[in-house]
C-alpha cells in the first residue's frame, strides 16, 4: 500500500512538473482586481465613471472644464484628481479609500464634507447609484482602465 501511495505521488509530481511552462503565475492571477460593478450593475471603469459622472455632471456645466478646478473634462480628469489634493487638504481621489476621496465625499456627503454636494442645484445631477460606482472604482485602486 505504501508503495502504490509513493508511486501516485511520484506520478502526479512528474504530471505536474510536464505542465509546469502552462501553469499561470499565482500571484497573478488571484491579486488582479477586476473591475466591479457598482450599484446600478455598471462596470465600475474609470472610462465608465467619465462618460457617466464627470463629463455629463461635472464638466458639461462649465464648472469643471479647466476654468475651476479640478479639471474634470475627458482627457485631464484623470490626472487632476488621482493622487491630487483638493483645496481642503483631502487627497480627490485617494485610490482604495472612497471615504478619504474628496470627489466622492462631495457627491455623497458626509462629515468631512465643506460647502454643498455637487452638482449644485440647476446641472445635471449624478443618476441614482453612480455614486456607488463611483466608490467601487476607488476601492479597487482608482486605475486608469478606460
């Protein structure tokens, strides 16, 4: 019996040694974070989060298009909120911490909010759940995965 039980072993060894050059990286593949969806079942892309908030809420007005910052417009967003402090200190993006993101806090409120929620009143408001997407793409890292 032991030596049928070293023998399987020695055999799935050598299997698994021929497979070894079709094996995928481990680290690879379970530490990629793949993009989630956000309430409203949207794939929560940084793509996504400018065609469906920046650009229509933020940008759109006039607001956020470069005169005031950050320059939310398709193209710069990106690169004026990712790893960027906001006048209040508070990083606008701070990639895994939706509840430290400034452009999120914003949006949703809460206590580290100063001023009003955007958009203000009379643009185009953040449909229903977007938020949520918006958060989902911040706690997966905030990448530039358009």
């Amino acid at each position: 019996m032991l030596r049928y039980s070293v023998l399987l072993l020695l055999a799935a060894m050598l299997g698994a040694a021929a497979c070894s050059d079709r094996v995928t990286d481990v680290e690879t593949v379970f530490d990629r974070q793949e993009p989630q969806p956000g309430a409203d079942g949207q794939t929560a892309t940084f793509g996504f989060i400018q065609q469906k908030i920046l650009t229509p809420s933020c940008s759109m007005g006039g607001c956020h298009s470069g005169a005031v910052p950050p320059d939310l417009s398709e193209g710069a967003a990106y690169a004026s909120t990712v790893g960027r402090l906001s006048s209040t200190g508070m990083p606008l993006v701070d990639p895994g911490s939706p509840e430290n993101s400034y452009l999120y806090v914003k949006m949703r409120g809460g206590d580290q909010l100063v001023g009003s929620l955007m958009p203000p009143p009379g643009h185009p408001g953040v449909e229903p759940g977007l938020t949520d997407s918006l958060a989902a793409w911040i706690e997966r890292g905030a990448l530039d995965d358009e």
